[in-house]
C-alpha cells in the first residue's frame, strides 16, 4: 500500500515527465505510453491520477503556470522601491523573471510550446487569465484606466518568453545584452501607457 507521499510523488513524476516529453517533442506527438516509459511509472497510473492525457497536460501546465506566477507575485515589491527610479525598478522585476526562466529550460520550451497552442486556447486560456487577476490588478493603479492591463502583461509575456527561448542556447555573456534588449523593448511600452507622475514622480512622493 503507497503513503500519501508516495502517491504525490508518483502523480508529479507523471507531470515532470509530460514537461519533459512536450519539451523534446511537442505536445502533438506524446503518449500515454511514452509518459509511462519516460516517468517509469506504469501507464495505467495516468487514470488513477488523471482523467485523461489532456487532463495530464493541463495539470502540467497549471504546475508551471503556478510556479511562473509564484515566482513574480514573490519579487512584485521590487517595484514599491521607493528610492529607485521607476524604469530601474521595472528592469529589476524584469531580470528576476529573466533569470528564473532562463534557469528553467526545460519547463521554459514546454511553457512555450503549450502557451501557443490551440490546446491553451480551448482547456487553459480562461482559468489562466483568472489566475493573472491577482497581477493585473496590482498593475493596474500604475496606468490609466483608457490602458488595458491584461493586453499589457500579455505583451510582456509574449516578447519575455520569445526572446528568452530564442537565445535559450546562447552563451552566458550574451544574454545580458539580449535582456536588456528585451527589456528595453517592454519597457518602451510600459513607458508610454503608465501614469505620468511614474516615470516623473515628485520627490518625496510615494510609488
């Protein structure tokens, strides 16, 4: 009889495997099979724990999701700094999300490949966007309300995540200056849709 334990470790080891396989692969071309023989776990544990491969693969790409977000709402206060200059504070939030995609490869390709599938589209797309609320909201009271927050975060992600699994194989002296490109690209954006007294705040005033 497993522990509880063990029946969470096998239930991620199947999600682990179904990031890999979609990573190597794409997400046309994995099995049931394949992510029995890649996680080493017998397919018929699939059923146990999900209702289906796309059940799978929606719950894998929660996991990632979860841990992108997680990983943004943690360093959000960067931006409450009030001794730094907006466009600084915005770059160092920005390098935070740089370097842990960059640390993840593996889940950076499968968050990609799944991003931009009709897959996303029909199973995630909605529950993604309910997730983000938490964020646009606490961008929001930084534009305008003409701006729309969830359009600009969306194209934060979009050229964050391109520009990232573009270089994803470029040595370590290049990606700084690739960072800052992309950065530089957002933030020319973010400049000309955020309330004026941010890029121009009074001294003394807070963020």
């Amino acid at each position: 009889m497993l522990s509880q334990r063990e029946h969470q470790e096998k239930r991620q080891k199947l999600i682990d495997s179904t990031i890999q396989l979609v990573a190597e692969r794409g997400i046309g071309d994995i099995s049931t099979k394949n992510i029995g023989l890649v996680s080493g776990i017998n397919e018929a544990y699939i059923y146990r724990y999900f209702e289906s491969k796309e059940d799978l693969l929606i719950k894998a790409f929660l996991f990632v999701d979860n841990k992108f977000l997680g990983m943004i709402l943690e360093n959000y206060p960067i931006l409450q700094y009030e001794s730094v200059e907006y466009e600084e504070r915005c770059r160092l939030l920005f390098n935070c999300c740089w370097r842990f995609i960059r640390s993840h490869p593996r889940k950076l390709i499968f968050y990609v490949r799944y991003y931009y599938s009709a897959f996303f589209e029909k199973y995630s797309a909605q529950d993604h966007e309910q997730r983000y609320a938490v964020l646009t909201e606490k961008m929001q009271s930084a534009f305008p309300d003409s701006v729309s927050v969830p359009m600009i975060l969306h194209y934060i992600l979009d050229n964050l995540l391109g520009m990232a699994v573009k270089h994803l194989n470029d040595p370590e002296e290049q990606t700084e200056k690739t960072a800052e490109a992309c950065f530089q690209l957002i933030f020319a954006v973010v400049r000309a849709c955020v309330k004026e007294e941010k890029i121009h705040k009074p001294e003394g005033e807070k963020a």
